[in-house]
C-alpha cells in the first residue's frame, strides 16, 4: 500500500470520526435545550400559578367582606376601609406580574392575566365608589369590569394551557 492512500484513509477516518462528533455534539445540544426549556417552563408555572392562588385569595377576601356588608353586618365605612386596603393589596399583587420572567411562549398568557387582575382592581375601584355614593353606575361598570376580568381570566389560561402543551411535546 502506497503512502497516499494511507493518508487518504487516515483523513476519511478522521472526517468521519470529526463529522460524528459533530453530529453527536448537535444532537446532545439540542436536548439539553429542550430540557432547559422544559424546566424553565416548569417553574414559570409553579410561580404563575402561586400569583394566581393569592390573587383568588384576595379576591375571595374581598367578596366576603361584601357579603357581610350586604347582611349589614360591618358598617359602609368598615367596607370602604376594608376595600381600600384590598385595593391595596390587589395593587401589590399586581406588580409580582411585572416580576415575572416567563419563557417566550408564556408571554401572552401573562399578558392576559395581568390585564384580568387589571380589569377586577377597576371593578373593585367602582365597587367601593358605589358604596360610597349609591350611584347604579358605578354598580353596573363594576359589574362590566367583572365579566371582562373574568373573560380575559379565562383566554389568559387558555394561552397557558396551549403554551404548556407545546412545550411538553
């Protein structure tokens, strides 16, 4: 055998043996990515979903509260008090929104939530300012508010469920 073509098959052997590499370097890329992204996802929603239990806490707070008011068992300036440290409170839970880093398929639906617990702080708002005043309107436009909340609530998990879906795939 000529020198030449011992060197020919020691560069094919190496070329193959690189082009696997490569190969296997790519492969053993591309699923530590997806694993990545399946763990971030995985912790977005457990912190998604621990704003969303004390938002539904809060809320709950809230509703019972009005219920009692509605009984007449605290006075209109106990309400008012109580709904403005509500307000409060909904405003600071508004924010850990913005704290949020969700991966990219999880934006809209963090978008939409927001924009549901934007719309209850407004509803709550003409809530409170109905007990103030007796005004019907402010009682109507909290109620408006309500079912917007609650319509962007649910595309808002909607979104959620879809962008979950594809990352488990």
């Amino acid at each position: 055998m000529s020198k030449k073509t011992k060197n020919k098959k020691k560069s094919s052997k190496f070329l193959a043996i690189s082009i696997a590499v490569i190969l296997i370097g790519i492969a053993l890329f591309y699923f530590y990515s997806a694993d990545q992204a399946k763990i971030r996802g995985f912790a977005f929603g457990n912190e998604i979903q621990a704003l969303q239990e004390d938002i539904h806490e809060e809320q709950s707070r809230f509703i019972s509260s009005i219920a009692k008011w509605e009984e007449d068992t605290i006075s209109d300036d106990e309400m008012i008090r109580i709904g403005e440290n509500h307000l409060q409170e909904f405003n600071r839970l508004l924010e850990k929104y913005n704290e949020l880093h969700p991966p990219d398929s999880f934006i809209r639906s963090v978008k939409l939530l927001k924009l549901s617990a934007e719309y209850q702080i407004e509803s709550h708002e003409h809530r409170l300012e109905w007990i103030r005043t007796g005004d019907d309107l402010e009682l109507i436009r909290s109620q408006e508010l309500t079912q917007l909340s609650f319509e962007a609530e649910q595309a808002g998990l909607k979104a959620f469920s879809d962008a979950k879906a594809g990352i488990q795939q």
